[in-house]
C-alpha cells in the first residue's frame, strides 16, 4: 500500500512538473509572439517554436486569448492564411464568448476578399459582443465595402446598439461609414453627427469633427465654407469689414454647425458699425450654439453700452466674465456703474 502511495506520489509529482514546464515554455513563446504581433513582425524563427508548444495545454492565453487563436493571429500576419483558419476552426470552443476566432476569421476573409465570409463572421462577432470597438469597425467596414442599399442601412441600425459609447472612435468609424455614399445619408445620422458635435467638443480629432460636419452639411458645402472662412480672414486683416462680415455669412449659410462663421460676421458687422445687423447674429451665437468663450457676450455688451441700454450691458459685461473673457473684466466696473 505504501508502495502504491509513493509511486502516486511521484507521478504527480512529475506530472506537477510536466505541466509547470508546458506552461513556462507556452508564457515565453507567448511573449514573443505578442511583442512581434504589437510591432508587425513575422518571424520564420518564431513559427519554428511551435513544433515544441503544446496548444491544447494550455489552450487559453495568459491574456485570455485561445492559444490557436493567438498563433493563428501570428500565422495571418505572415499571409499564412490557411494554417490560421484550421487552428481556428480546431479552437472553436476555446473560450467563445469573446468572438475572438469569428473576428480574426473576418480579418482572414477580408484580406481574401471573399465577401460573403466577411459579412457573416462580421456579424457574427458583433451580435456576440457588441460593445467591442473592432468588431463595431469591422461590421461598419464590411457593410460599407460591400455595400448595397440594403446593408448601407444596416449601418444604422448596427450603431443604435453602440450608440450609448463614449468611445470617440466608434463615432469617427460610423460617421465615415455612412460617409461613403453622402445620397443615402439618413435623418439618424445627421442626428448623430450633431450630437458628436455637441459632445466631443474636448476629443482632439479633427477627422471626427470634419466626418459630422460632412454628415450635416455634405462635404461640398463644408469646403465651400472652408474657402470662404480663408477669405473673410484676410478681408478683415485688411479691415475691410463689410466686405468681411458678407463673406462670413456666406460660409455660415455653407456650414450652419460652425458658430465661428457666424460670430466672425458679427464682429465685422460691429467693427463696420452695423450694430443692428450684429445684435442679432451675437444672440443666436449664444442661443443657437452656446460656444460659452464669453467672446460674443463681450461684443454684445459693448453694443449695449453704444445704445445706453445700460442694464443689458451690465448683464452681458458679467456674463462674458463669467466665461473668463480676459477683456471683459477693465469694462465691468464701468458698464454695471452706468445703472446705478
């Protein structure tokens, strides 16, 4: 019985060691096949280590990924196509609640061209874990790249169930997704691309602002009012204001989502002298698009102040410090005296 207990004892304890020795070569492997796929190197020396890696143990990742997965990922950067698909195929059920086989077999597919792969795997990844940016992407791509009226609109209806992220990126893809035929372009997305411009103001990505601006407008008119913009700015370094202030409002009825337009015509119209024209126009600044700079209330106030209504300029003079108008601050002392 003793002897029993012993040998037990022993060849658990070699298999402990065994298993301990398959998991340490798997982690040192791993790591080179992470630092190659981050820096898109495919190596024939790192292929060569796989006829000593058990993939069946472990078959999970230490990042959680399904080892064949994660080789097959290796084997797609080096164009190794169907190697990658058989291990995929062989690690179905290989932690699937991530979709990360259905979304590398969609990357495979894509780069074969073959599309109605590529829009089934897209899916298939999406529907089981929509929240995930790539899958999102790869669906918006596949839908876009093998577009139909009928799968343009299923850009749309895709993004209702992402709608709720705050990852910029997600936005930036749809809007340049729904950009590629600008004659389908639904009331949703316009409404949507409003929303990024109301929302993201603090992302610092220009592509993302120009894809909703695009989205609103179209790109014709947001270009045209590009132009204009160059040319009402150096009208006003020439301080042909008038001139200017036309020009400014030309851009804006081009581009009604951008307030600068319609501000800039303003202050030509007050630098001009043509109050009534800019009272209004510094108003619906402030209503319409609350920039919140403290800038068109500092205008407004000054013009009040023109017209001795007082009480408006002490109102507008403070609002504008509020916002931390640096100018605003050597005029409040004398526009809110004025009402005493």
């Amino acid at each position: 019985m003793k002897t029993l207990v012993k040998v037990l004892f022993i060849s658990f304890s070699l298999l402990t060691v065994y298993l301990h020795y398959l998991n340490n070569i798997s982690s040192q492997i791993q790591q080179e096949l992470y630092q190659d796929i981050a820096s898109g190197n495919f190596r024939e020396s790192s292929t060569a280590r796989f006829n000593v890696l058990d993939l069946d143990y472990p078959n999970i990742s230490l990042t959680a990924l399904p080892m064949k997965g994660l080789v097959a990922r290796y084997l797609y950067l080096g164009a190794r196509y169907e190697e990658a698909l058989d291990l995929l195929n062989e690690s179905k059920n290989d932690n699937p609640f991530i979709m990360y086989n259905e979304s590398l077999k969609q990357d495979i597919f894509y780069k074969l061209g073959i599309q109605d792969s590529v829009v089934y795997y897209a899916e298939k990844a999406f529907t089981g874990l929509p929240n995930n940016q790539k899958h999102f992407i790869d669906l918006a791509r596949a839908y876009s790249t093998y577009k139909d009226e009928k799968n343009y609109y299923k850009i749309d209806s895709i993004f209702k169930k992402v709608e709720t992220t705050d990852v910029y990126q997600i936005w930036k893809f749809y809007l340049a997704s729904v950009l590629t035929d600008e004659s389908l372009i639904s009331d949703y997305a316009k409404e949507k691309a409003l929303y990024v411009l109301e929302n993201f103001k603090d992302v610092a990505d220009e592509q993302l602002y120009l894809s909703a601006k695009y989205t609103i407008n179209g790109k014709e008119n947001i270009d045209k009012s590009l132009s204009l913009e160059q040319e009402g700015i150096q009208l006003f370094v020439e301080e042909r204001f008038r001139e200017a202030a036309l020009i400014f409002e030309q851009a804006y009825s081009f581009d009604n989502t951008e307030y600068l337009h319609l501000e800039n015509a303003a202050i030509c119209n007050y630098k001009f002298g043509y109050y009534d024209r800019a009272l209004p126009q510094l108003k619906s600044v402030i209503d319409t698009h609350s920039p919140n700079t403290g800038q068109s209330e500092f205008i407004l106030a000054k013009i009040y102040f023109e017209y001795k209504e007082f009480d408006n300029a002490c109102e507008y003079i403070r609002k504008s410090a509020a916002y931390e108008f640096r100018e605003s601050y050597r005029y409040i002392g004398e526009y809110c005296s004025s009402t005493n």
